[in-house]
C-alpha cells in the first residue's frame, strides 16, 4: 500500500465513524419504548454544568455553528433532525402575555402524544443527535432517560434566554440572557451570556 492510498483511507474512515456514532445514538433511542406519561421533572442540574463568559464567542461554523432554534408562535410539527419521534406544537397564543407560545407535544412510535410539561415554551430545540430537547425558560428534556432538568433553576440563568449555538463537538451550547422579551434597547437592559456543557 502507497503513503498516497493510505492518508486516502485514513480520510475515507474519518467520516465513517461520524456517521456510525450517530448511527448508534439513532439506534439507541428508537430501541426505547414508547412513552405514555410525561417525563418527572428535576430541580437539579444532573450532569450539566454552565459557566459565565465574560463576552460572546465568535459564532462563524467553526468552533461554534449556529443553532437551529424553533420559534413557536403556530401550531405545527417541528423540523427534527432524527425521525425516533415526532413534536407538535399546539394550543398557541399569548399566554403570558409577552409573546407567543405553545404547549409542545411528544410522541414515540404510535403511543399517544404527551406534554412534555404543563407550561408553554417560546422556543424549541433539539440537538443533531435527537438526545436532548430544550425548552423555554430552560428545560432540557434527556430522551434516553426521559427526564427533565429544570435548568434556569439549578444553574441560576433565568429568562429571557436564547441559545445562539452549539459547539462542532456538540456538547457545549452558548446561550445569551437578558431582562426583557424584546424592544430591549435603549433601556439599559445588558445581555448575559453562559456556556452550557452537556453531559
């Protein structure tokens, strides 16, 4: 074998260990049973941890990519990167009276959808790997173990947050914080921002 034909498979295999670690997370999860009640939620951190950062990173699809965060403000099936399960976003309106939110529904082969919890979410958003689902303020819902962390408590960042994106390796997301909803500017309301580390 050639040094060429050699640096040619180290190449060839790089992507194809990628694709089976994604393979094997996908398999994982569409192994679970389906789901009938929604997921206990935690007031711990369980094994995520955050980290305040003094200015925000730059987000250009190297180290950082940007995340691909759903607004919810219609009833509809969100885009997911993974076919294990389904969410619907319903009951849409002003519930609390800043802007517009929905109850998001989760579903797993053909069991009934189920509330992931009782509140209303702005935003939705899932990894690339279909592990983790967040939610407003910031929840993140563990579908493997099918739990729910209540973040914004354990970890002390209240809303508004946003996360703005996620790390190449996918276990870190950077999210952004602030006071108010919208038309923050020019009332001296400072953004925040974290890094969220995944387990």
């Amino acid at each position: 074998m050639t040094r060429r034909s050699r640096s040619l498979t180290r190449l060839q295999l790089v992507p194809l260990v990628a694709l089976a670690a994604i393979w094997v997370e996908t398999t994982s999860l569409a192994q679970m049973p389906d789901v009938t009640k929604p997921p206990p939620i935690l007031k711990s951190a369980g094994q995520f941890s955050a980290a305040r950062l003094s200015r925000p990173p730059v987000i250009d699809g190297r180290e950082w990519i940007a995340a691909k965060v759903q607004p919810t403000s219609d009833p509809d099936r969100v885009p997911l990167p993974t076919k294990v399960f389904s969410l619907t976003l319903t009951d849409c309106g002003d519930h609390d009276g800043d802007f517009q939110r929905c109850q998001l529904l989760f579903r797993r082969g053909r069991a009934t959808p189920v509330r992931i919890h009782d509140g209303f979410t702005g935003w939705v958003f899932v990894t690339p790997d279909g592990r983790y689902i967040f939610t407003e303020p910031l929840y993140v819902l563990d579908v493997r173990q099918w739990k729910q962390y209540a973040l914004f408590e354990a970890l002390q960042i209240p809303n508004y947050t946003n996360i703005e994106a996620i790390s190449r390796d996918g276990k870190r997301l950077f999210i952004s914080r602030r006071d108010c909803a919208m038309d923050c500017i020019g009332i001296g309301v400072e953004d925040e921002y974290f890094e969220l580390i995944l387990p």
